[in-house]
C-alpha cells in the first residue's frame, strides 16, 4: 500500500477516535467489564469499535456494489460491457482488500480480539470474520487479486458464448489461466497449503481433501450398488410431456417463489443461461432460472433450488445487515438450503400434489390428466445423465465426484485445460455409464470454473447431506413436515430452520450450526440412509 493511502487510512482512524468521544457507536454497549478484564493495550476501545464499524459500512457499500454488477452481468448486461465492467470489478475489488487489510485495521481487530469483554456477542463475531476474511487477503498483493476479477470477468463472458456454440477451444487457454492464478493466489494466502485445500477451506471453513475423500467414499459405497440395483430394476413410464410455453413458465415460477415464502419485495427475478442466486444483500436478492419449452420440470426445480438459496439470504437476522455477518455461512450450508427445497420438499411424495396444483393452472393442456403419485414418480425417476443440474437426487452426486476429481489434477499439474475433455468422458462413461455427444453437455455445461469457482462443487453433495441430517432433527423436533409439504404451508419448515440456521447469518460456522441445531456433529449416514430408504420403496427393491 503507498504512503498517501496509508496517511489517509490515519486520518479516519483519527476522525472515528474523535467521533467516538462525543457520540455513541450505534451498537448496544456492554455491561463494563470485571475489574482487571480489559488488555492495557486496548487505549480506546471506543474509538477502535468506532473503527469497526466505519470498516463494516465501507466494506457494505463496495459489496452491495459488486454483488449488484456481478449479478447483472450474465442477466441484462451487453456483450460490449465486458471490457469495462472488468475494470471497474477490478477497482472495486482493490478497494475492498485495501480497506479490509490496511495495517491499522489488522491492529484494531488484534486489540478487539484480545478484549472479549468490551463486545456483545454481535460485535465479537465480527471481529472473528473480519480476522478471517482479513487473512484470507491480506498477504496477496492487490494487483494480483484486482487482475483475477478481471479474468475472471472476461472469462465469463467467453464461456457463455462457447457454451451456446460447442466451442471447447475458445474456453481452454481462460481455464488454464484461471487455474495458474488461482495457484500462485493460494501460495500468497497459506504457502505451505496445498493450493486445492486452501480453495476448498475457503468455500466450506474446516475442510480439505482428507475430509472430502472420506465423505465421498462414505457416498460411493451406498450410491454405486444401490444405482446398479435401480438401473436392473423395472423403469418407471411416468412423464411430464407437452409444450410449455416460456412466458408461462416464468409466470409459474413467480408463483414458486412465493409459495416458498420469499418476499417479492426483496427479490428479483430473471432468465439467464446458468440459473444462480446473488445480489447485494438481504434485501435484495437475485434469483434466476431459465425455461426450456419441452420441459417444465428444468424450470420448476432450478427455481426452488435458487428459491432456496435466497430463503437463506433474505432470512438472516435483520441486525446483521450492513455487516460481515449478513450473509449465508458458507457454500456448503447455503447448498443445504437449497438443495432441501429442491429435493426434500420439492421432490417429496406429499409435495407432488399442492406442485401439481400449481403448475395445471398454468399449464392445464399437457398437466390436465396427470396425477400427483405420476407427477412424483417422474420427478425422482434415477438413471445416469449427463447433465449435473438435472440429475435425480441418487446420481447427483457422481457428478460432483467428477468435478472434484478433475479439478484436484488441473491444480497438481498432472492435466491441462487440453486434457479436460478426455478425462470428462473417461470419468462420465465409468462413474454413470453414459458417453458425452459435445462440450455443451460436458465441461462447458457449467458456469464455476469460468468464475475460477475450483473448490465450490464439493459443497453441492456436502450440502445435501447437511439437509438430511437437518431434516431428520426436525421431524424429531415434532414439524409435521409432510403435513407442511401435503398443504403448502411451508411456514413450519422455514420456520424451524429459520430459527436454527438462517438467522445466524456467518456468526456461526456450518460445524457449528449443525452441533447447535442437531446436537451432534454432521453426518453423512443421514444422507445415505435418506438415499437408500428412497429409491428402495420407488424401485421397489429387496432389503
């Protein structure tokens, strides 16, 4: 950081020290500490909660910045805007790392820190994300950081056109590009890490290789013999066929969306290529899908998977807004929060009936003669695909485990964007048995990598087994939860996971909302139970 920024850094923590003597910092204050509790070296503690929160608004507002032009990005902005919404990412980016790691921020958080009992319970959450996010960036020089957002940008943008063209070689040298930077980025931030792990840390807090190897084998050995076991057995005929016209799609899922119990008042909703939940804030959150005329199913479950996403964000407590704190967790938790109002309610047999109900107003022609039992059937049919977001919730997560794979070689070294599609359709005709026709439903079918996103896919299969463990202790907790489902009246649902998960915002670890919520730590037999109870009474097979 240059001498002029550092002065001028000085100067506000003067200005907020002379602010703090003569008014109050806005937050309730605590009780006065015990007698000999407070650290000498904390001078001012009023001034240096005064900081905090001047760091918290300054972070705010260049986050509801780059939350608002990230997400309109894919969803209205021009082809030719690429260029200069890379430049003002990257400047937008900069500031953010230089505010959260000028030097006198870092001593202000160590002296916070050291003093627990000058802070109520908000603020001293604060300073531990603030610490954390803080060290995150801290040791990655900001040119490095601000020509990531860049390329990433850019990156993007490539790979939204080479999807719709099938175009491979136009998206490689970006992945290359992307991975090398965020290699050499993951060496500024834990040198003696291994770059994967530090990515994998980032997207779910307290995880690395080890703890996904174990999960994952833990999957394996219950979705591999219990998939051969439903490919052998008798396939269901049900089908949700016809036409469906896109203007009313986007009408049925509006009415999704507040049957989920969003506020359409905080929400926006659109179309975009790869449908994805962001935004600025709690109250303003983006969701998007995309409709598909031969099939209404792709638009009803991508917009209660995103529904469920925003649930989350627009549900955290509104006494964290404006801070660290206001927002989902982690990616694995936010997935939990999506991926149960996608499968365990969404696909669930008592849901079947209020689902249909909703989509024959819309579409009476081609919905006219089909039951709830036939509508639920259709949806939880189980065989290999080669499409991760349509995948049934049995198969679902061999697709992860081919991201996973692929994406811990690309950063060892022992492949290049070059060997991705090769080893996309080795892995995919040995994982689920299907061979992949083109690049459009093979490694360019998603938006993550393009986004330098390596470490996010785990959290989908991570999120889904946190959803079953959260379902089962809700139903202990006494939710009549295919009550709430049979009626359309999700309120007991939200409700409970309101109260245990949402509200918390990033106050609390997915580790320990889990402790907290289920009083254990997660599980992973609650998903494979889920997974072979399921498919087992669908499939009818033997026990």
């Amino acid at each position: 950081m240059d001498k002029t920024r550092k002065n001028e850094r000085a100067l506000e923590h003067e200005a907020a020290v002379a602010e703090a003597d003569d008014t109050a910092t806005g937050i309730d204050e605590p009780a006065a500490p015990a007698a000999g509790t407070l650290n000498a070296a904390l001078l001012n503690p009023k001034a240096d909660i005064a900081v905090l929160d001047a760091l918290e608004n300054e972070l705010f507002a260049l986050g509801y910045t780059l939350g608002e032009i990230i997400s309109f990005a894919d969803v209205i902005d021009p082809d030719g805007a690429t260029e200069d919404r890379g430049e003002a990412l990257a400047y937008l980016v900069q500031k953010r790392q230089e505010a959260l790691c000028a030097p006198e921020i870092g001593a202000v958080l160590d002296r916070l820190e050291a003093n627990p009992a000058i802070l109520n319970e908000k603020q001293a959450a604060e300073v531990k994300i603030l610490k954390r996010d803080r060290a995150q960036l801290v040791d990655v020089p900001v040119e490095e950081q601000a020509a990531l957002s860049r390329l990433q940008n850019e990156s993007s943008a490539v790979w939204h056109k080479a999807k719709l063209a099938d175009d491979w070689a136009s998206f490689e040298p970006y992945l290359d590009q992307i991975v090398e930077a965020q290699i050499r980025i993951a060496g500024y931030k834990n040198a003696g890490k291994d770059p994967y792990d530090v990515w994998l840390d980032e997207y779910e807090h307290g995880t690395d290789r080890t703890f996904y190897d174990e999960f994952f084998t833990e999957l394996k050995d219950t979705v591999v013999p219990l998939l051969a076991d439903v490919v052998a057995a008798d396939q269901p005929t049900e089908a949700v066929e016809g036409t469906f016209g896109e203007g009313r799609q986007w009408a049925l899922a509006r009415e999704l969306v507040k049957l989920e119990g969003l506020d359409m008042d905080r929400l926006w909703l659109g179309a975009t290529e790869h449908p994805f939940t962001g935004g600025p804030g709690r109250n303003f959150v983006i969701v998007t899908g995309h409709a598909h005329e031969d099939d209404v199913l792709s638009n009803v479950y991508s917009i209660l998977h995103e529904g469920g996403h925003a649930l989350y964000e627009q549900n955290v407590d509104e006494k964290l807004n404006r801070t660290c704190l206001c927002s989902g967790t982690s990616c694995g938790m936010h997935e939990a929060q999506s991926r149960f109002f996608e499968n365990y309610i969404g696909r669930s047999k008592a849901f079947a009936r209020p689902l249909l109900e909703i989509m024959k107003r819309h579409f009476p022609g081609p919905l006219g003669r089909l039951t709830p039992n036939q509508l639920y059937i259709a949806a939880n049919r189980a065989e290999p695909s080669l499409i991760r977001t349509e995948a049934d919730e049995l198969t679902y997560p061999l697709h992860i485990i081919v991201r996973y794979e692929i994406e811990q070689l690309l950063f060892s070294g022992e492949a290049k964007a070059a060997d991705v599609p090769r080893l996309w359709k080795e892995r995919y005709k040995s994982y689920l048995g299907v061979d992949v026709p083109d690049y459009q439903r093979g490694p360019l079918q998603d938006v993550h990598w393009s986004q330098g996103s390596f470490g996010y896919f785990p959290t989908y299969a991570l999120g889904s087994a946190y959803g079953a463990q959260l379902k089962y202790k809700m139903v202990e907790d006494g939710v009549d939860f295919d009550g709430a489902c049979g009626s359309g009246d999700l309120a007991p649902i939200r409700a409970w996971l309101g109260h245990a998960i949402w509200r918390h915002g990033r106050s609390k670890d997915s580790a320990e909302l889990i402790q907290g919520a289920c009083g254990e730590p997660f599980s992973a037999h609650y998903f494979c139970d889920y997974l072979r109870e399921k498919f087992s009474s669908l499939y009818r097979l033997k026990a």
